[in-house]
C-alpha cells in the first residue's frame, strides 16, 4: 500500500479494492481516528465528506508543503510530523477521546 493511504482508504464508504472498510458495527469501539498526510484531501474530499460517522472522532493533519495531502512540493513534509508537533497533537487528541469514553 502507498505511503500515507492506510487510515484514508480504511475509513471511507467506498474503499479501495485492495482494502477494507472499518465495518459500521465496529464504530462505538473507535475512540478517535488521526490521520497525517491523508491523500484523500487532494480529492477534494475529508473524512467529514467520505465518513459522517468518523468526522466526529477524526483528528487530520496535513502539514504545509505536503505533496500527499496538501499538494505541495517537499517530500519532507511529508514525513515533518514526527517533529513538527503534530504527533503530540494527534496523539492528545486520541487520548482525550478514549478518556471520554471510559467517563
């Protein structure tokens, strides 16, 4: 699978032919769902568009020059987020969420 496409391609309504949708019935034991680098912005789509009952748990990062998500052109960029801050972010953002499902 390319880099980057994991969690877009798992999450949408009408995945790729190589992988599999997270089945519906699976949605209440999803906490929270981040994603860096989604490709599946340069669609003109977000996880709000392709997934209603993950836009409310989803946490997207797209870091600015990003070709995979943002179109721009610095592959490193693209792989920023282990620096950048957005990890940190990202994995707040999880924790919060699991942390409201346990109250």
């Amino acid at each position: 699978m390319p880099l980057g496409q994991g969690a877009a391609i798992r999450i949408r309504r009408a995945p790729r032919a190589d992988a599999t949708a997270i089945p519906e019935s699976l949605a209440p034991r999803v906490a929270a769902v981040v994603t860096f680098g989604n490709p599946i912005r340069l669609t003109g789509q977000s996880i709000d568009s392709t997934s209603p009952t993950y836009a409310p748990k989803r946490d997207d990062f797209c870091a600015s020059g990003d070709p995979v998500c943002g179109g721009g052109v610095s592959g490193d960029s693209h792989i920023a987020y282990l620096t950048n801050g957005d990890t940190d972010k990202g994995a707040r953002f999880a924790a919060e969420h699991v942390l409201a499902l346990k109250n």
